[in-house]
C-alpha cells in the first residue's frame, strides 16, 4: 500500500496540469484531510500509553533536598544561637511485585491496537469520503449538461411551434407549451449550477484546493461485480474482519483488563530501595558545632492494602459492568457489519441490474422521441407528445448517471464493510475513468 501511495502522491506532483483523476484527487485528500490528519494525531497520541505504563515498571530516582535557619534566643537574652541545616537525599525505587501495573501495561497495548485499527477507520472513511464527494462532482456535472442539452431540445421545438404558427399548421398552444417546458428548465438549471457549486465546495474542504476539470465515466464502461460472487463469503469475512469488529473485540480486551486493574488494589506491592543522604549542622554565627554525616541503606519495602472504605470492591463491581457492556458492544458490532455487508452486497448486485434496465430504458426513449418527432412532423402528433418524450430520455439519463454512481460507491462501502477497503480500490476505480477530450489532445 506505502509504495502505491507514494507513485501516487509523485504522479500528482509531477504532473499538475494533466485533467484530475480520481487518484490525484485521493492523493490531495490524504496530504491535506484535516479529520485524516487529527486520526494520525490521535493514533500517534494513544502510542504514547505504552511508555507511559511501562515506566511505573522501571527504576525511579528522586533526589529530596531541604534547607532551614534555626534562631535561638534564651529569655534571659544570655544565649544568641543561629543554626544553619541542609539536608538532601537519593532515593532509587525499583518495583518488584505490582499486579496492577502490570495489567495497565497490557491494557495500554490493548489501547495502541485500538488506536491503530481507528487510523485505519479513518484511512478507509476518507476513501469514501473522496470518493463519494468526487462522483457527486461528476452526479453534478451530468444533471447540468443533461438539462443543458434538454434546454436546446426543447428551444428546437419551440422554434417548431413558432414556425408552424406562422405558418397555420400549429395552435399557440404549442407555443405555450413549449415555453411552459423552458422556463421550467431554465429554473431547473439554475438550481443544478448551484448543486455544482456546493458538491465543489464539498470535495474543496477535503482536499484544500478547488477541483480542477475532472475524468469522468465513461458511459460505455461495465461496472465490475463484486469478487468474490457469494454473499456468503462477504459475511463471514465482515463478521472477523470488519474494522468496527476488531475494534470493539479490543474494546473488551481493554474492559477485562481495566478489572484486573481495579483488583490489584487488594494485591500486596513490593518494592527494592536503596537511598543516600547527608545532613550538616553548621552555625552561621560563631564556629562549626554540628556533624555531618552520609547515611546510605538499601532495602525491601512491603505494602499490603487492608481497608480502603469499599471503594476497590467498588471499582471492580463497576468494571464487571462496563466487560459486560463492551461485549453487548462487541455482538452489535457484529451483526452490524454483516447487516451492512448484506445491504451494500444487494446495492452492487441491484445497482447493476438496474444500469442495464436503464441502459435499455434510454435506448426505448431515444426511438420514442424520434418517433414522436416524426408524427408531430407528419401532423399525427401533437407538441406536448414530443415534449413528454424529450423529458422522459433525459429524466432516464439522470437516473442512469446516478445509478452508476451509487453503484461504484456500494462496492466501496461493501470493501468497508469487510475491513479489506484500500487505495489500491482507488487504482482500480481510476483506471474506469476517461480524462475529457479537450485535455487528452
């Protein structure tokens, strides 16, 4: 995957006035996502859990220091004494028996893993955010040049109406028919450039520049199937290794440790010290009458817990809770992730079914509005016949747009769905895009 990436990122670097793919587009995203980037902050942040647990197991030293003045003053004034102290002491602690600590170290590996299966949930959730924000840019575009090309079939007609007005063969009614059917489009345009304008602003805030000309898909392209065929087999690998699944596997991994945590507070500690110190006694006023002195020792400090007011039977009772309810976490996950795989399987599966009825559809249309072109030219049909023909073609176009659309996108969400999502998806949905004309030249 690194080295994918990286001929990637090279790729959009050296080649910045070529037409924006998928690929170039991803490679923006993944350097310039601001969610994607807070995912490996926070990754990067949970890693530090393990040094942290494993420095309670390692040698600690501290160094204590004091220092004070006494005054000494007899009521009978006779006897003035002003005393100098300082005291300092290097004490080294190496822990030998602490059951809860160790469990915390576990636990904080637990915590990395979790924290290493989220980067990864945001890697593939910027997958398709990416994506999903690309196709709509090009969903956007087509619904324009769609109702753009509508508009000059219909400004024809009504330059047919016109003509045969003049000429008797018509009624004003087909003028005002066909005048009817262009304001309305003209609203309709209106209202597709703004839809552009937002799914750009969209793809702008994920990548932090705006989108240049984009490949499109090409209408002759077949969309892939899902591989493997069987629903069976997207199942059972989402039920394992769904990202949502591994993580919350973990999440109980980390509940079970957290009581071995909670029950350490009854287990004894033990402990090896070894300290050495000095103290001096010096008068500041009149000569040294004190002893100085370095001390040194070395021992084994026990601790055994005996009464904490309940709060570690406490402690326990409510992680027990909280293992229980990461498990019920744990089963939701997975029948979740095999509902989603069942979902996303079907909407690839119907997805292409109903291209193919859409592709047929916009064949049927397209000899409809000849033949109703014909009629109305021979006088046996009327405009509002040819009028509803060009509708339903480039309504049937839409649909067939966004069909396509979705159905890339299911098959994404599916690879999601089973934890096996890559950029490598993103290679293979690239290679069906076709750079425009204008800019292949």
């Amino acid at each position: 995957m690194r080295y994918v990436l990286a001929a990637v990122i090279s790729f959009a670097a050296c080649f910045p006035a070529l037409a924006q793919d998928l690929l170039a587009t991803w490679a923006a995203a993944l350097q310039r996502d601001p969610i994607y980037a807070a995912a490996r902050a926070g990754r990067d942040a949970d890693q530090e859990k393990i040094p942290q647990a494993r420095a309670k197991l390692l040698p600690y030293i501290t160094l204590d220091s004091a220092g004070e003045i006494n005054d000494v003053r007899r009521t009978n004034f006779q006897h003035h004494e002003t005393r100098g102290v300082g005291l300092w002491a290097l004490t080294l602690t190496q822990p030998i028996v602490d059951v809860g600590t160790w469990s915390r170290l576990r636990q904080s590996e637990y915590i990395a893993d979790s924290a290493n299966l989220a980067l990864q949930q945001a890697y593939q959730d910027l997958i398709l955010r990416v994506s999903q924000a690309y196709f709509d840019v090009l969903a956007a575009q087509d619904t324009l040049s769609t109702i753009q090309a509508q508009k000059r079939a219909v400004e024809t007609q009504l330059e047919a109406a016109e003509r045969g007005f003049e000429l008797g063969a018509t009624t004003v009614t087909d003028i005002h028919e066909a005048r009817s059917r262009l304001d309305l489009l003209n609203a309709s345009e209106i209202e597709a450039q703004n839809a552009l304008q937002i799914s750009e602003d969209q793809l702008a805030k994920i990548t932090g520049e705006r989108p240049a000309e984009l490949a499109g898909l090409d209408p002759e392209t077949s969309l892939p199937p899902p591989a493997p065929a069987r629903l069976d087999d997207w199942t059972a690998q989402s039920a394992q290794a769904s990202l949502d699944v591994a993580r919350a596997r973990l999440d109980t991994l980390i509940a079970e440790k957290q009581i071995d945590i909670a029950k350490g507070g009854h287990y004894p500690t033990l402990s090896l010290y070894a300290q050495t110190g000095s103290a001096s006694d010096r008068g500041i006023n009149g000569q040294r009458n004190g002893p100085r002195s370095i001390d040194s020792a070395v021992g084994l400090q026990l601790s055994i817990p005996l009464f904490s007011g309940g709060e570690i039977s406490s402690q326990v009772r409510e992680q027990t809770s909280r293992l229980q309810q990461a498990r019920y976490i744990y089963e939701s996950a997975k029948r979740q992730a095999v509902q989603s795989t069942q979902q996303y399987f079907s909407g690839v599966i119907s997805g292409l079914s109903r291209i193919e009825a859409l592709r047929a559809a916009e064949k049927s249309s397209l000899a409809s509005l000849e033949a109703n072109r014909t009629g109305y030219e021979l006088g046996v049909r009327v405009n509002i016949d040819v009028l509803n023909a060009q509708q339903q073609l480039y309504e049937t176009r839409r649909a067939l747009s966004r069909a396509r659309y979705e159905t890339l996108m299911n098959s994404l969400r599916l690879k999601a769905a089973s934890g096996i999502l890559s950029d490598e998806d993103i290679v293979a949905i690239n290679s069906l895009l076709k750079v425009p004309t204008q800019l292949s030249q």
